[in-house]
C-alpha cells in the first residue's frame, strides 16, 4: 500500500520520530516508514455480506452437546 496525496502521518508518531534521542536517520526512516504502513492497514475497511435482520439468536454458533468436539470430564 501506498499514501495517497492527502495522507497525513499522526501526531502521536511524528512527535515519537522527533523525540528518537540517538537514533541516525535511517533508524527514523524505518520506524517512519513502518508506521506509515500501520497507519494505512489500520484504515483498511473490510468488506462483508450484509447481515440478516431477521429474528433467531445472535450467538457464536458455538454448542454444548454431547456430540461436540470437546471431551467431556
């Protein structure tokens, strides 16, 4: 992924770059870049099927029978 022209890096990680005490500037170019990387995967929005609003529970799916997976004590 790639920053688009109107991408803005966060305050939060501009301010941590520029308090890097010691770090040379390939150290910040790292850290800037994957921050950058971060940033851009954070605002992925995933897509998924729009969910059926009619009745039944909503639960995990997960049961609790005798025939489940889980050994029983």
């Amino acid at each position: 992924m790639k920053p688009g022209k109107t991408f803005k890096l966060s305050k939060t990680t501009k301010r941590m770059i520029g308090l890097m005490k010691g770090a040379t500037a390939e150290q910040r170019n790292q850290y800037k870049r994957m921050m950058i990387d971060a940033q851009l995967c954070g605002e992925v929005v995933v897509k998924r099927e729009p969910r059926d609003n009619k009745g039944g529970p909503r639960g995990t799916g997960y049961t609790n029978t005798a025939t489940s997976a889980t050994p029983s004590a």
